[in-house]
C-alpha cells in the first residue's frame, strides 16, 4: 500500500516561495499520477496541479498558473511543489495525492486513492 508524507510548509510573506515535498512508501510511484490539492478553513478540496504517470501531461489550477510548479523525482520516490509569488489566498493545508495508472479527470478528488496527511502553508505579513 502506499503512503504519502508531505513536508515543507511554513509560514511564508506574499511574493516569497516555498517547496513542498511528498515522499511516498510501500510502493514506487512510477505508475502513478500524482496531485496537489489544498484546503482553505470553510472551504472544499480544491485542485492545484496533477502531473500523469506517464510524465507527458501536467495540468494546472489557473489560479496558480505560472506561479506553481510540480516536478517528480522517481529515483527518490518524491513529488515536489514549487511555490512562488505566493499570495494570502494561497493560505491553506496542502495535500499530495496519488492513483496507480489513472489518466483521466485528474482534477478530481475522487480520482485518487491515496492522500497525505497535508501540511500547512500559510501566506501572510
């Protein structure tokens, strides 16, 4: 089975970066499409960014277009967020999620099987 650990969050200033980590055990995520979606107090799961098992497609929220960026690392079992420019209504927990050999409807939360325990990442002067 695997598990999914995220690490890295903080308190950051607006326009300043972060960099999550999601480490994964009990399994290679080589087959697996991996995401990031975050949590705001009072409000849904929401998508960030998903990246297929197959490396060929990357997709976006718009809301961080540009500003985000995700990255895998397979030889460390690792996902990665890039977070730059960021700003408070990037405030919220972040989580990490994965699914073996899924391709389709990757912004959706019920598109993953394993999630993280999140980690907070909160934007503010």
């Amino acid at each position: 089975q695997l598990q999914l650990v995220e690490s890295g969050g903080g308190l950051v200033q607006p326009g300043g970066s972060l960099r999550l980590s999601c480490i994964a055990s009990g399994l290679t995520l080589d087959y697996y499409t991996v995401g990031w979606f975050r949590q705001a107090p009072g409000k849904e799961r929401e998508f960030v960014t998903a990246r297929t098992w197959t490396g060929g497609n990357t997709y976006y929220a718009d809301s961080v277009k540009g500003r985000f960026t995700i990255s895998r690392d397979n030889a460390k079992n690792t996902v990665y967020l890039q977070m730059n420019s960021l700003k408070a209504e990037d405030t919220a927990v972040y989580y990490c999620a994965a699914r073996r050999l899924r391709s389709v409807a990757v912004r959706a939360t019920t598109s993953y099987d394993s999630w993280g325990q999140g980690t907070q990442v909160t934007v503010s002067s």
